[in-house]
C-alpha cells in the first residue's frame, strides 16, 4: 500500500485535511494505520468525531503508536469514540 486509496472528491475541506493528514504521519505504521482508518471512515465521522479526530492527530506519533498498539495503556484524555473506532478498525486489518 502505497498511500490512500479514496479520492478527496466530495470532502469539506477540513476532512480532505484530515485524509491528508493521516496518511503524512512521519511513521510508516501510522501512516498505515490511521490512513487507513480515514479511508475508510471520514466521510462518515460527525462533528464531533471529527473534533475527536483532528486532536488524536495532533498527538505525536512516538506517543500514539504505543496506546495503539497496546504496548502502552491509553490515557483518560485520549480515549474517545473515535479512538476506539480506530482500535477496532486495527483489529480488522490484514498486512
């Protein structure tokens, strides 16, 4: 996989930030991960997930990956629906 797989035709514009966002981590693996999971669901995300959304990636991946992973357990401050969506969203993938 070499990026995102859906166009950003039909977005707003804070989603087609958000999809571009997601797949220009700086880590490969969440690259992965989270463009995968924007592939997927942003067009879907309300309002408020997208809030939830846009502060997850505020988080810098050194501490991120670890709580998605489970190498690292995740903070009160961070879990949310959409963390939990993505969790599921990771359970399901196949490399």
């Amino acid at each position: 996989m070499t990026g995102t797989t859906r166009s950003s035709e039909g977005l707003d514009a804070r989603r087609r930030k958000l999809l571009f966002r997601s797949w220009h981590r700086g880590m490969r693996e969440m690259d992965l991960i989270l463009g995968g999971f924007a592939d997927a669901e942003i067009h879907a995300l309300t309002g408020d997930e997208i809030d939830q959304y846009e502060r997850l990636l505020d988080i810098p991946d050194t501490e991120f990956l670890p709580m998605i992973t489970g190498e690292r357990p995740v903070t009160a401050d961070v879990d949310c629906i959409v963390l939990q969506k993505i969790l599921a969203s990771r359970r399901s993938m196949t490399f």
